[in-house]
C-alpha cells in the first residue's frame, strides 16, 4: 500500500490518501487524461507549485507497478500509455489484425470463460428462438393482415386453413422480417455487449480468394450425403407426434412453395434472409461464444446440432446438423461469415427455384423430394468430392501471416 506521505510527495500536493476524486480518477481514466483531469481538479494552489507540477508528472508516468489494486489499471511498469489498453481481456482470432480482438463490452472480462461461453451461446439461440416463435412474428403477422384486410384481420388468424392457403405471401414476409429481428437484431446487439468492434467479433470480414467457391463445391457434393442422411432419418423410431408435426410443416412449406409470387420475392425471404440472419446468431454468434468455452472440434459440433435441432424437425435432423456441422467449420476455417452465408444461400436457393421450375407438375413436392433414392454412386461421388473440398480448405486457406498455430481442432 502506498503511504500517504510518499504519495503527497509525487504528487506535489497534500492529497489525503483514498481521497475518492483521486481514485475514481486515476481508476477510470486513460493514461494520456489521469495527470490531466487531475491536475484541472484540484485548486489554482497546486498548479502555482511547479515543482510540484514536476513531480506530479513524474508521478504520472513512473509509478511503480506494486501498488494497490486501485491503481493496477494505471501503474505500469512502461511510460507508453499503450499499456492502458493491454488489461483488457483479448479474444484470440488468427484471422484478426493482431491475431486477437479486445473483449471492450460491458459484458467482459468473463469470470469464468467455460460456462459464460458456452451459455451465453446457448441462450443466446433460445432466447431469439422464443422472441422468433413467440412475440416478434405474431406481431409482425397482425400488423400486415391489419393493413391488407382491415378489421377482418382477426378472423382470418382464427382460421388456419384459410390463413394458409389464402396468405402464403404474408406468412412468408412475416417469417422474413421476424427472423431480422429476431435473429439479426439481436445478434448484433449480444456481440456490442462484448467488443465494439462487431463485426470481427461476429466475423464479418472479406474471407480468402477462391474461398467462396470451395464452400459451393462443398455444398453441391454433401447434397446427395445429405438426401442419403434424410432417408436414414426417415427410417429411424420417432414418437408420431413428431412426425405429425413434420407433416404440418411440411405442408406449409409446400403451399407456401406453390403460391404465386415472383421468383426474386421468394429468393429474399426464403433464401437470403435465413442465410444472414441464421448465421449471424448461429454461426456469428453462439459458435464464437462456444469456442471460448471448448476446442474448436466441439464448438462446430455444438453449433451445428444445434441448428438441426433449432427447425423442429427431428425427421430431418440427420440432414439439417450434417449442412449446420458444415457451414461452422467453413466459418472457423476460413476466419469469415461469408462462406457460410453463401453455402447456406445456395442451398436454400436449389429449393426455392426447383420448386418454381417444376411446380407445374402434380407429382412434385417437397415431401416427394425426400422420398427419392439416391444412387449408391451420387453419394460415394458426394463423399469424395466433400473430402477433396475439405482437403483443399486445409491445404490452401491459411490466416493473413500464415501461421495456423490456432487453426488446431483439438486446441
């Protein structure tokens, strides 16, 4: 502890030790602002003493660094006021300037790392999940009807049938303008509480040259793995409630699938609105918070189960976690958002114009999809052609200064 004496003398002035104006003062200002803030605080008598002026600035520059913990932020044993800046806590990211990103948010630093990471990534999804499903989009949902019918809005949620069949494009713009906020809003919101700097923390950076069409390759060939997955899937014993809730689904994607509404209008809605927003919070966010919490090796698993999980659809699990397991190691792999948005994009697109293009034909449909065979050939073919792509990543993706000592699964 520093006397009171020793700290009049390197001050220059008679300052009663714990006197809170000086703590809070040299507590909670920068190195270049403490001398000045404090010099401007205290009276004309103080600063008349230029010696003391002197030995205050020598006190504001040298102190030593074993001293009381009030101070710890402001002593250092270096004259850079850089140093300031070094006791937050860091996040490590080899593809970030510097190869870490400050944890600045009002949320850090952490005190225990383990459970805050994988928690907050949790809850994280099934916070937007319920602010999805439960508050957001039933409100989003009346306010359209309201402004397309008027007073009969609330007859027409009333009927389910109705509401379907007659206001697929409504639903469908819900669903859309629901996930940006339940999804993408919060997402950004959740990443300031840890770093200003959002957009590494999230990942949102210009990924590698040619990483972009190796996460397309990769997609196009798990596709047929992935449709082998969903037969297998299909064979499995499930309670029949949840296969009556498939069905549902399934129903509302086909009717929504075969309303009449132009190709691009389903594209945004369907195609690029849940390959953003979906990524932010799944991939942005929760897998950045479980790689603080587990090796990198378990964070995309976690991620990527999760997003099976998150559709509701336990038919089609198998399928949905192998494309979320994908799209978290292209974000880890290459450092960036984007590959996962894109693969995500192209999947959803197949979908959306595969349906418009053979929707004239009355034996199509998303749950005849499902039901076609695949070749033992299309999807030996896929799983060469998915291990040529993840062998490329590994081989010619590195971080901008070519060190991948934190590019490790089992780190």
């Amino acid at each position: 502890m520093v006397s009171q004496n020793r700290i009049a003398r390197m001050a220059g002035c008679a300052v009663p030790f714990g006197h809170p104006h000086v703590l809070a003062m040299l507590s909670y200002c920068s190195c270049e602002e403490s001398g000045n803030r404090f010099l401007m605080s205290r009276s004309p008598s103080m600063l008349s003493d230029a010696s003391g002026g002197v030995r205050f600035l020598k006190f504001n520059w040298r102190l030593p660094v074993d001293r009381s913990p009030t101070f710890s932020r402001f002593m250092s044993d270096s004259s850079s006021p850089s140093n300031c800046s070094q006791t937050r806590p860091t996040l490590p990211d080899p593809w970030a300037p510097g190869r870490r990103i400050t944890l600045d948010g009002p949320l850090e630093p952490a005190a225990n790392e383990t459970l805050f990471g994988s928690m907050t990534g949790f809850l994280a999804i099934i916070g937007g999940f319920i602010l999805f499903q439960v508050i957001v989009s039933p409100v989003i949902l009346v306010g359209i009807l309201a402004f397309v019918e008027g007073p009969g809005a609330m007859s027409i949620l009333t009927n389910q049938e109705r509401l379907l069949s007659g206001y697929a494009q409504e639903l469908l713009l819900t669903n859309a303008l629901a996930q940006w906020v339940s999804f993408g809003a919060l997402t950004l919101l959740l990443a300031r509480l840890h770093a200003q700097k959002i957009a590494a923390f999230l990942r949102v950076r210009t990924p590698a040259p040619g990483t972009l069409g190796l996460s397309l390759a990769g997609m196009v060939a798990l596709l047929p793995v992935a449709q082998w997955l969903a037969q297998i899937n299909q064979q499995l014993p499930l309670p029949e409630f949840f296969r009556v809730l498939d069905e549902q689904s399934m129903k509302l994607v086909e009717q929504a699938l075969a309303s009449d509404f132009s190709l691009v209008f389903g594209l945004l809605v369907m195609a690029v609105t849940p390959a953003i927003c979906e990524e932010l919070i799944f991939r942005g966010y929760a897998q950045r918070q479980f790689e603080r919490a587990m090796p990198p090796l378990m964070a995309i698993l976690a991620s990527g189960l999760l997003f099976g999980f998150y559709h509701l659809r336990l038919t089609q699990f198998l399928p949905l976690a192998a494309i979320g397991i994908y799209l978290a190691y292209l974000t880890w792999r290459t450092g960036s958002l984007w590959p996962a948005v894109i693969a995500h994009f192209a999947n959803n697109a197949m979908i959306v114009v595969g349906s418009r293009y053979m929707g004239g034909e009355d034996d199509v449909s998303a749950t005849v999809a499902q039901d076609v065979t695949i070749p033992w050939y299309a999807i030996v073919l896929g799983i060469v052609g998915f291990a040529g792509v993840i062998y490329a990543f590994e081989t010619y993706i590195h971080p901008p200064d070519g060190d991948e000592d934190d590019l490790s699964l089992s780190a």
